[in-house]
C-alpha cells in the first residue's frame, strides 16, 4: 500500500509537472505567436510605406513629363507672339483708318461704275475687315491660352514637389 501510494504522488507531481510544462509552453506558444503577428504588422507597414513611395515617384515622373510638355507648348506660344502680335497691331491700324476715313468708304460707293464693283468692292472691304478682327481675336486667344499654359505649368511644379515630399516622406517611413 505504500509502494501504491508513493506511485499514486509519483503519478500526481509528474501530472502536475506535464500540466505546468503544457501551460508554460502554451503562453510561450501565446508570446511566439504575439511576435509572428508584430512582425506581419510591421512588414504591413513597410509594404504599405513601399507602395506609397513607388506611387509617389510614378506621379511625380507623370508630372515632370507634363511640365516639359507644358514648357514646349509654352515657348512654342511666346514664339508665336510677336507675329500675332505684328498681325494685331496692323489689323488696328487698318481698321482705324477705315473707321476714321468714313470719306473714303462714302468716296468708294459714289466713284463704282456698277452695281457688280459695288457689291465685290464691299465684300472686299468686309473680307479685310474680317481679316483684321480675326488677327486681334488670334492675338487675344494666343495671350489667352499663354496666361493659362503659365498658371497650368506653376500648379504642376507645386505638385510635382509635393508628390516629391511625398516620396520622401514615404521612403523614410519604409527604413
């Protein structure tokens, strides 16, 4: 009975030592799987800081390819501009002295011989008219998309750095 009791608390502390053996390796289990998921996170994180960086530098290639275009389109308008702007200022020339020699156009219709010179002589004269205010509509839409091609080519640049402090942002973020 004594070799039955003494196997009985032999049988009792070996249960008791494979129970805390079980629940220690249990929370060890708890820790080990704790630190898998805080690595899963922070990989997450880096992944996540990589992609916005990757994203970051697209957009900004995007831009800086958009900005040359503009700056082409740009020199190609200021380039365009002393023509129109030659254009404009004879068309204005043109017209005041239309306008202001009434004698002249009143001259015209009294020395046509017929009424067929009269009726060409007046398309003629609406013909140069319509030339000489197309070249200042020409000149004002040339300024016109000038001004905005301008305003279009700062806003990019402020974007393009912002898309650039956004790359480093996110680059120091992922190290």
């Amino acid at each position: 009975m004594l070799q039955h009791a003494l196997n009985r608390g032999i049988i009792t502390t070996l249960a008791l030592f494979f129970a805390l053996a079980i629940f220690l390796a249990g929370g060890g289990f708890v820790q080990i799987s704790l630190a898998d998921e805080e690595a899963d996170q922070l990989e997450a994180q880096v992944k996540s800081s990589a992609d916005a960086y990757n994203d970051a530098v697209l957009r900004q290639e995007e831009l800086t390819a958009e900005i040359a275009e503009l700056d082409a389109r740009i020199a190609e308008l200021e380039a365009k501009l002393p023509a129109a702007q030659e254009r404009a200022s004879r068309a204005m020339r043109e017209l005041y002295k239309h306008h202001k020699g009434s004698n002249t156009l009143m001259s015209f219709v009294l020395n046509t011989k017929s009424m067929d010179e009269l009726i060409s002589g007046m398309k003629y004269l609406d013909q140069v008219k319509d030339a000489n205010v197309g070249a200042l509509t020409e000149l004002s839409e040339l300024q016109t998309e000038l001004e905005a091609k301008k305003t279009e080519l700062k806003s990019a640049k402020v974007q393009a750095e912002a898309e650039r402090d956004s790359a480093a942002e996110a680059l120091t973020q992922a190290q």
